[in-house]
C-alpha cells in the first residue's frame, strides 16, 4: 500500500497510508482475532477464537485490497472484539461481551471496573482517537472524506439463515448510504442487498458510523458482507473491485467530483 504507515505506542490500532489522497477513508472495527497475552486464552478454544464470534473474517482483507485500489487510509483495530467492542458506545451491554451467540465468555463475567477502565484506556479510546487524528488532519488540509466502515456477517446466527451476500447501513443521514445500493443494484439488478441488514442502527453497531460520519457532518455507510463470499482471495477481489467501483459511482451520484 502506497503513502505513510504509522502505529500507535499501544498497537491497539494500525493506521495505514494515512495521507491516501483518495476521498475515502476506511474503518476495520473487527478486523483482527488478537487476544493480548494478559488475557490468555479467555478460556475459549482454538476454534472459537478463529470464529466470526471473536472478529470479522473477511473483513480486514476486503478492506486492505479496497483501500489498496483506492489509494485510501485504512484504520483498523488490533484487538479482538471479546476483549472490548469498539463499535459500542461505553454504556453499551455489549461492550464487552460476556455471550456471543451461544458461547459463555466466562472470563469476562464479573471484570473489575479497573480492568473495564483498562480496555477502555488502551484499546477502545486509542482505536477511536486514531480516526479522529485523521479525520481532523483531512478537514485542515481541505480534502473530501467520506467514510466506509467494513464488516463482515456470519451466514447463519441462532440458527437462522442470511440470504443477502452484502448489506448496506446508514445513521443518521441515509443519503450515500442509499446511493451505494443504488449502483450496487444498477451493476447486478439480481444482486440480494440487505437494506439495515443483518443490522441496522437500532441494534446499537453503528458508533463508528455516527460519531465520526454523521458526527462530523460526513457522508458515511457501514458496509456488511456475508463471510462466505470473501474468505477465499478470489472472493476479496471480486467484492473488492465492486466496491470500489460502487463507492466511487454514489459519490458522483452525491455530487461529487470526478477523480483526476
């Protein structure tokens, strides 16, 4: 990836080439399964630490390839998201998940407010403040941003199925949001996109989207992608390439200007 590679003291996020000259900007909440050594194991076993309950498989490498194709930024978070979520908000039940689907999360039942306040301090706040660093570095120097927050889903939760490959989700403001189905649908009319699905902001996964798109007056979408599309690399490229184009295509829908 061209252009600047920093990382934070706490290597709880990564920020990859941080002055892209691309409008977008891309945020990987889950990317990463990491536990930190202090944590052990958190009492689960190889397979549910590989498991889309521990991140978004498929997620980080749509994102890289994406921010790859567009010459953008990429932030991504390092740490699993059992050890803290950073798309909750601080108050959220799920900030720090004691049952994920059906699997106890036993070592982090009954945390201590000072081990709370611990990931909050070096995991939860650094992912965040790292976008904020960025976003505010861009709106000095005048570029457009627009923010793509990557996520992937698993194809059955409890049981039930998920028929849409991809899924679109806005905040606040539904506008670019509506524009990325827009020409997703106008480059496969048979394509299967989730509108607010499998989540929507209701269910309480936007805080990225709306703290630093809506809260900054930005277009913003979050982006889903059922996990059996993009396992494989041919499947990152193909969804890759689409999204590009597709992002690309609403923000001229938008207004935008064409790219040099």
């Amino acid at each position: 990836m061209r252009g600047q590679v920093s990382r934070t003291e706490q290597h709880s996020v990564l920020v990859t080439n941080a002055r892209g000259p691309s409008p977008f900007v891309i945020v990987c909440d889950h990317a990463r399964n990491r536990i930190p050594t202090r944590y052990g194991d958190l009492g689960l076993t190889m397979t549910e630490r590989v498991s889309h309950i521990a991140w978004d498989p498929g997620a980080l490498a749509v994102s890289r390839k994406l921010a790859d194709l567009l010459d953008a930024p990429l932030v991504q978070s390092t740490v699993s998201r059992l050890i803290i979520d950073c798309n909750r908000d601080l108050d959220a039940p799920d900030l720090i998940w004691t049952l994920s689907e059906a699997t106890r999360i036993a070592a982090n039942e009954g945390i201590s407010a000072e081990e709370r306040q611990y990931r909050i301090d070096h995991y939860h706040r650094p992912f965040h403040a790292s976008i904020e660093t960025l976003l505010e570095a861009r709106r000095h120097a005048g570029q457009e941003t627009i923010l793509i927050c990557m996520h992937s889903f698993t194809p059955v939760y409890n049981g039930v199925a998920r028929p849409w490959p991809i899924g679109v989700i806005h905040g606040v403001d539904a506008r670019y949001t509506a524009a990325v189905r827009d020409a997703l649908a106008a480059e496969d009319p048979a394509l299967n996109i989730g509108w607010n699905e499998p989540y929507a902001a209701l269910n309480g996964v936007t805080l990225t989207l709306e703290r630093h798109g809506d809260g900054r007056g930005l277009d913003a979408t979050m982006i889903e992608i059922r996990n059996d599309e993009i396992l494989e690399p041919v499947g990152v490229d193909q969804w890759s390439a689409r999204l590009a184009r597709c992002l690309e295509a609403a923000r001229l829908a938008r207004g935008g200007a064409m790219a040099v």
